[in-house]
C-alpha cells in the first residue's frame, strides 16, 4: 500500500468514527430526555413541551452544524435525486365555464336589412340566409322588415371573451297576432314556424253627428282612420262632400272587426252598412253585399248600385278645391295660353290618389312636365290619367290590375307644377275630355235569386245594427 492510499483510508476512518460518536451523543441526549418525562421532572404538559422543543432545536443546530462540518458531495446530490423521486405529481382539473344565454331585442333602423343585423351579432351570412329561407317557406319575406320592427334573439355566448357561439331562437311579429318563431331543430338546421292567435270577430256600430267636418266627426266616434277612409271611398261616388255635406248631418257605420284573446283589436275589417243623413228626406243607406261570382258592392235596400264607373275625385283629400278647370288658359310656368286638359285639385302633399276606376296600369314613369304620371285604361272607351305624383303606391307598374279606390300614388308637385296637386284627366277614345261634365253610368241591379240573398243579407245587417252603438256629438263620447 503506497503512503497515499494509505492518507485517504485514515481519513475515511477518521470520518466515520466521527460519525460514530456523533450518532452515540444524539442517542445519549435522547434518552435522557426521556427518562426526565418519565420521572416526572417537568411541573406540567406546557413545560415538557416547551423542554422538548428547546431539545430538537438544539439537536438539530448540532446536528447540521456537524454535518456540514463532514458533508460530501456524493451524498447531498444522491439525497437530492432520491426527494425528487419522491415528489408526489399533482393533477390540476381545470372547470370550463359554462355558456351564457343571452336575449336581445333589435330594433329595426332605416337602412337595415334582416342579414345585415345577424351578422352584426356575430353570425355567418350562411347561418343567417338559412334563417331567412326558413322564414320565406312560412310565407315571410324579410324585405317586408319595417322600421321599428323588433327582432328577439336567444343566444349561446362565451364568458370569458363575450364572442357568439350560436344564435338559438329567432323571434319577430310583423303584426299583432301573428309570430314567426325559428329555431333549430334535431339536425341543427333552423326551422321556421308561424304562431297565428285565435282572433274572434264582432260587428262594431258607430254613429255621430258633424258638426263641421265628416272625418273629424267620424274620428270623435272613436271610428278607426282605415274604416274612416273606406267610408269616404263608398260615397265618393254619390255625394259631393265640399259642398253637400253640413253641419247638423249625422253618419251611422256598422263594420267588422278582429279581436285577440287579450281584448285587443287586432284589425279593422269591411263596412258592413254606412248611412249619411243629409237632412231634407235625403237619406243614404247603403249595404255591402258579396254576389255569386265573388264580386263585391254598395247597394240600396232595393238591390240598386249607386256606384258609377269612374270617380271624378279620386283622391283621399275629398274636400279638395278645384284650383284649375279644364279648358284653354295661360300656363303659369310657359307663360302661354294652351289647352289645360284635366282637372286640378289642391291637396296636401303626400295625400292619396285612388284609381278612379277599375282598370289595367298603363303607364307609371316620368313623364316630362307631368312629373310622375300614372295612366290606367278602364275599358276599350275610357282611361284616366294622374300628373304631379309624389311617388308611386307600392306596386304600381304597367300591366298591374287595380281595384275602384285603391292606393296608386302620393299628392305631389313634380314637373311643371307650382305647388302641390293631383292634375286628372279623362281619355275618351284617345281624346282627353272634361272629367267635371262627363256622364257616368250606373253599376249593375241586383235580380231575381241574388237580389233575394241580398234582401236576406239587409234584414241580417239591420239585426246587427241594434245590437251595438257607439254615439258621438262633437268631442262628446258617450257608451250605451
């Protein structure tokens, strides 16, 4: 064995006697602890405690002390390796938080359109044109979105970050009553699906006296304004309400109407019977009555039409004052005398114009100094025209078939105008005549069997109308 090696076991065994008799104190130390507990030397539990805990503190300080005195590498590093074997691995279970259901209301602004507000929530356009489709299979189309419609959305959306994660329900009512309801059904495709309320119909009687005006009398009877304009239409044919109607005339008007479970009026249906007292024995009672062939009229209590073949003053504003004849006269604008081929009335912009009578749409464009123009042909005999319109009704278009009094167009002044007014005309065989001095011819009577289901029909209608009265003076309202 060389003097080296020799060094190094001595050391060895030095370092481990060492260890030895450091092992020998701890075991000394202990024990004598132990025998104090057990002889009872300490007063109390609170004093051995306290005892004990200056004991392990010294043995530790000791203890650590000397071990770093005699450490070796080898050993803290394999010490090391061993607690990091041992070192439990936890699991970490993260909860996802759960979608939140969101519902919102979108109102329906000028501009907008039905995709448009979807995918401004966050929807794909192919998700939303599939609600789309939906509807139009129930019969809705989105085009006829209104201004200030309401839309309710039910939506998923994630919490964290707010971001769309689907459009569950889809909610919107064109009209009271009526619901469309679009959900996804068990293939995640969307499904339409129309909610009509049970509607009940009743007969509403109402009567009043004017006292300056027909529409504003009507109104204080608390007549709704669609039933109001109706009325006018039926007698536009037989009274001249600028100059025959007075103060101290009284109207009656029996029409229907629909009524939702709630008690609301959901629409106002057909005049049933309308009655103008014009005071000297000149009573107007006229009754709604449906022939065989589906067509639909005004008649006396004799089965007799009243209605002639054109209106000479197709327009809502009935009081409406002539501000220009038919005949030769200086044009305001040309400065020239030509021939002024209609009759002008003076109305409100934006009042509306009504077929005259009922006919084909010829023309509906711009037509130089008649601004917008419409022409309607009647018959092989007879046309009218409208100039000056503000705008075309909702489809009005050649070769569109129109209805005696329905909507055409809009009171304006465009063209060579001056102000605001309806310029009507009557084509006679291509030549346009004076509308003020045409002859116009009756309807057709009522005979034989149809004129016996109408006299059954009257008979109905006068039971109705003692049913029900609402009666109003002026701005007096009173319930019977």
């Amino acid at each position: 064995m060389s003097s080296l090696e020799f060094l190094t076991t001595e050391k060895k065994n030095s370092f481990w006697k060492g260890t030895n008799i450091m092992l020998f104190l701890y075991s000394v130390i202990v024990s004598f602890a132990l025998m104090l507990v057990v002889s009872k030397k300490f007063s109390s539990d609170e004093e051995y405690v306290e005892q004990s805990d200056k004991i392990a503190d010294y043995e530790v300080v000791e203890t650590v002390e000397n071990i770093a005195d005699t450490s070796v590498t080898e050993v803290y590093e394999e010490e090391n390796a061993l607690t990091n074997n041992l070192a439990p691995e936890w699991e970490i279970e993260v909860q996802e938080d759960e979608p939140e259901i969101k519902v919102e209301v979108v109102e329906v602004k000028k501009g907008d359109n039905f995709i448009g507000i979807l995918q401004n929530i966050g929807m794909e356009y192919a998700e939303a044109l599939e609600i789309v489709e939906s509807l139009k299979k129930e019969g809705f189309n989105v085009k006829n979105l209104q201004v200030g419609q309401k839309i309710e959305i039910t939506k998923s959306v994630d919490v964290p970050f707010g971001e769309l994660l689907s459009v569950d329900k889809l909610v919107l009512e064109p009209k009271y009553g009526q619901k469309y309801v679009v959900e996804r059904n068990e293939d995640e495709k969307f499904v339409a699906e129309l909610i009509e309320l049970e509607l009940k119909s009743e007969n509403k009687l109402s009567e009043g006296v004017i006292t300056s005006n027909l529409s504003v009398a009507m109104g204080n009877a608390g007549i709704p304004q669609s039933v109001i304009g109706n009325f006018i239409n039926i007698f536009a044919y037989t009274v001249d309400f600028r100059s025959e109607i007075k103060s101290g005339n009284t109207f009656k008007v029996l029409f229907e109407r629909k009524i939702a479970p709630d008690g609301k009026v959901v629409k106002n249906g057909d005049i049933l019977y309308a009655e103008l007292d014009l005071g000297k024995n000149n009573k107007i009672q006229l009754y709604r009555h449906k022939a065989s062939d589906g067509t639909v009229d005004y008649y006396n209590s004799n089965g007799l039409v009243l209605k002639r073949t054109l209106d000479r003053k197709p327009m809502e504003f009935r009081s409406a004052r002539i501000s220009s004849r038919y005949g030769w006269r200086r044009h305001p604008i040309l400065k020239k005398r030509i021939l002024h081929s209609g009759v002008d009335y003076a109305a409100p912009k934006g009042s509306r114009i009504y077929a005259s009578g009922d006919g084909v749409v010829r023309r509906a464009e711009w037509a130089g100094g008649y601004g917008k123009y419409v022409v309607i042909r009647h018959n092989s005999e007879f046309s009218t025209g409208y100039a000056h319109m503000n705008s075309f009704a909702r489809g009005i278009k050649p070769g569109v078939r129109v209805k005696q009094g329905q909507v055409i167009g809009y009171v304006g002044s465009t063209g060579r105008s001056t102000g605001p007014h309806l310029h009507f005309e009557i084509i006679k065989n291509g030549k346009k005549i004076d509308p003020l001095k045409v002859k116009a011819a009756t309807g057709i009577n009522l005979q034989g069997n149809e004129l016996q289901r109408f006299k059954k029909s009257v008979a109905e209608i006068n039971a109705l109308a003692e049913k029900q009265v609402d009666y109003a003076d002026n701005n007096l309202k009173l319930q019977e």
